[in-house]
C-alpha cells in the first residue's frame, strides 16, 4: 500500500480523522486507488477500520478488507440465530408483515408465473411470501449455513448454495431480481449488480435496500451507527451514486423509498446504545440468542435496553416519518426497471403499483 508522506492524519473523539490520509485502497466498487479516510470505527471484538471515501464513484468502503477467513468467522452460526430463525418467534413474525409488504409491491409489477431471483435469500422469508401470491418460479442464492438450511426445507424455492454466478441463469431469462440488504456484504457489488441486469429480461425489475451511507443516523453517530455492521458491511453507495450506476445501466427508477419501520426506528435506538457500551450492537446480538457480545452491563443491563426499545419505538418511528420526508432515512428502498421492448407493454400502472 502507498500512502502521501505528507498527509497528517489524527484520530480525535469518536473515531474522527481530522486530516485526510491518501491511500491506493482500492475502492470496492470501482477499483480506483484514490480515496480519502472519512474516519475510523471498531468492530464488536475490538478491531479498528477505517471508512474511506473514493475520489472517482463517490462509493464508501471499509478498510482492510476484511479476508475470506475472517468474513467466514463472523458469518458463523450465531449471526444467524439459534432457533428455527434468525430471531425470536415475536421478532421473526413481524419481519414477515415487513417481507410481506416487500412481496405484495413487488408482486403488483410482475405477470403471472414471472421468474423471481431473490439474491442472498437469508431463511427464505421473502421469497415464502411471494409464493403466497401467485404462482411464480422462484430462486435463491445464499451462502452454506443455517439460512441456506431453513430455506432448502421449501422445496417451491429452487435454492443456489454459495455465490451469484454469471452462469446461474440465461441472459435476459428473469423478470425480477431483489437484493434486500445485500448490497453492502458483497465484495463485488459492481460485478453483482451487472450480473442481475444480465439475467433481467427488457421491462424486468430490479428490487434493492440497503443502508444510506449520508443518512442522518450515518452523519450523527458516524463510528457507532448500528448499520456500518463491522466488519460485515464492506461498501456503501450512496443513493444518488447508485441512482446515477443504475440510470447508467439502463435501468429506470420507478420508486425511492426512505421510510423503514422494519430497519430505521431500531437502528436509532441501537446506535444510541452503542455511544454507552465498549461493545456495539450488543442487545442486536442479544436478539438473535447470541451471548458472545453480551452487554458488559450484564443481563439487567440488556433488559433495559429491551425496555427502552419498546417505550421509545412510537418516537422513533415518527422520527423515521420525517427523515423519509427529507429523503435522509437510514436505509433506502429502490425499485427500478430495465429498459426495452417490453417495456412499453407494462409500464402504465408502474407507478402506482410501487405505493
């Protein structure tokens, strides 16, 4: 790695950098070696990373990278939860109203017996309640693991175990493809994201959600923002980055949503918390039954943040109202359709089937 000699780089509160180091990082969606350090965080075992920001694609992304072996030890078998699902049965059941709703405004824009590839599928839970809506060919891909079991157990979901490949399916043979939180686990998002527009039939849909890097939670809690998920999430576009890489492609926006209930109220509360405790995202962890990143406050201390979650979360919801108004919520849902031939025949009620 070559850095500037004369960059002075000081890290202050918070994991601020108050002077930018030049680095020859390569960025992970582009590939430039210009990039500056925006500043510096640790993950739940103590090490520290640096989020850099590139010069060229305006992309952010964390450094070191992260190797293979280490990325396979944090996705072990307690990110994934330790029971029948990620989370407890009341945690599981309302993520569902939220895939649910995902599914009913996806479903509004396909035809019928449409070809769905849900990318990094998790247990199956979106894709189970697009079976319930019609009759679609349904696909996932997801890494080995607990996930990847859960969702092999729904013989309607032809299930890929491992990574998207340019050989999975047919140019031009699918007529949606949903990435819902993904984006940012990928080491390769721009080669993902060209795949899924190869598969993409002319007039498909691409469906995507991901964490709003210049958010208002990103911007206030920078180090202990819940949604930089150290050392998981490797790379953020922001939207209007995204928005330009995708207009790019030939794809067209049809909805840009900010609102989440399912994500924003929560990764305020948890930021919050973590600007109080040595260990971040700790009652996160503490949800899914996982004890390794218990609260150094012990289990009191975790039940009152459960507590305080469920007292504040009308509060929350409500601030996650107006940030979606000001286009600045902590997480942002696209819906975009490639451009073609068969556009033209079904895009009349496109956008007002996104509502």
């Amino acid at each position: 790695m070559t850095k500037d000699n004369n960059a002075d780089q000081s890290v202050g509160q918070e994991g601020d950098v108050t002077g930018f180091e030049e680095t020859a990082a390569p960025c992970l969606f582009c590939g430039s070696e210009s990039s500056k350090v925006l500043f510096t965080f640790n993950d739940p075992g103590g090490r520290e990373y640096r989020l850099r920001g590139c010069q060229n694609c305006q992309a952010r992304f964390i450094d070191p990278t992260p190797t293979q072996d280490e990325l396979a030890r944090t996705y072990d078998a307690a990110y994934y939860g330790k029971g029948t699902g990620k989370f407890s049965g009341p945690v599981e059941a309302i993520l569902d109203r939220f895939r649910r709703g995902r599914a009913v405004r996806l479903a509004k824009l396909l035809p019928s017996r449409a070809r769905v590839l849900d990318i990094g599928c998790g247990n199956g839970g979106f894709l189970r309640a697009l079976h319930a809506l019609g009759s679609f060919e349904l696909h996932g891909v997801e890494l080995p693991g607990p996930a990847a079991e859960r969702t092999s157990r729904h013989p309607f979901i032809r299930l890929k175990t491992g990574t998207l490949d340019q050989s999975d399916f047919p140019a031009a043979s699918l007529d949606a493809v949903t990435l819902f939180h993904v984006f940012e686990h990928l080491n390769n998002p721009r080669d993902v994201l060209d795949m899924a527009l190869n598969f993409l039939r002319p007039g498909g849909f691409l469906m995507l959600s991901f964490p709003n890097i210049v958010s208002l939670q990103a911007r206030m809690f920078r180090a202990s923002w819940f949604h930089l998920d150290p050392p998981r999430h490797l790379c953020f576009l922001p939207p209007a980055v995204f928005r330009k890489q995708a207009e790019a492609r030939g794809l067209r926006i049809l909805g840009e949503r900010y609102f989440s209930p399912e994500q924003n109220p929560f990764g305020f509360q948890q930021s919050l918390l973590n600007l109080f405790q040595t260990r971040r995202d700790a009652l996160f962890e503490d949800m899914k039954g996982n004890r390794v990143y218990e609260s150094a406050r012990g289990r009191w201390g975790l039940i009152i943040q459960r507590v305080f979650v469920v007292l504040t979360g009308a509060v929350f919801i409500a601030v996650d109202a107006l940030e979606s108004v000001l286009r600045t919520g902590a997480t942002v849902e696209f819906v975009a359709q490639k451009q073609g031939e068969a556009e033209s025949t079904s895009s009349g009620k496109k956008a007002t089937d996104l509502e």
